[in-house]
C-alpha cells in the first residue's frame, strides 16, 4: 500500500495563537519533523497542505548545471517542483 492509497482524517483546533497541530499519524506517514516546511494552498475554499521538498545536494547542483532564471528556480522548488 503507498501513501497515495491511505486516506486519512484527523481533527485539530486553531489555538488562541492560531498555532494547530499536524495530527502524529499524519507526520509519521510524511515523515514531517520539526523544523519542515509545510506549504498551504486555498483552492475554491478547499485547504491544501503539503510538505516542502528538502532539497537536497544534487537538487543544488541540478540548479547551477541547468543555468537560467535562478529566481524561478528558487520559487519552482520552494513549492516543491
């Protein structure tokens, strides 16, 4: 079974911070540990989130060899491209 078969649903509430909590089944599935980046998108009043790719050394040296704008590469890969 991989991750894109598991549906799963979790409940959280938005602190007086409006600080929440990733439930722990849904961090353990992604791997998400303190520190990560998670990105929040709103697509027609439905909210997604995603964790950010690391990057990872090869992704940098992907970017020098592949030149061009490095301004759309940095956001391309923040969104996790």
């Amino acid at each position: 079974m991989s991750l894109s078969d598991i549906h799963m649903i979790s409940e959280t509430k938005i602190s007086s911070g409006h600080s929440t909590i990733v439930p722990a089944e849904i961090r353990r599935s992604l791997g998400i540990n303190p520190g990560d980046i998670l990105i929040w998108t709103l697509d027609d009043h439905e909210i997604k989130i995603k964790p950010r790719k690391k990057m990872q050394f090869k992704d940098i040296v992907g970017l020098i060899e592949e030149g061009g704008d490095s301004v759309s590469a940095k956001k391309r890969i923040q969104r996790g491209e």
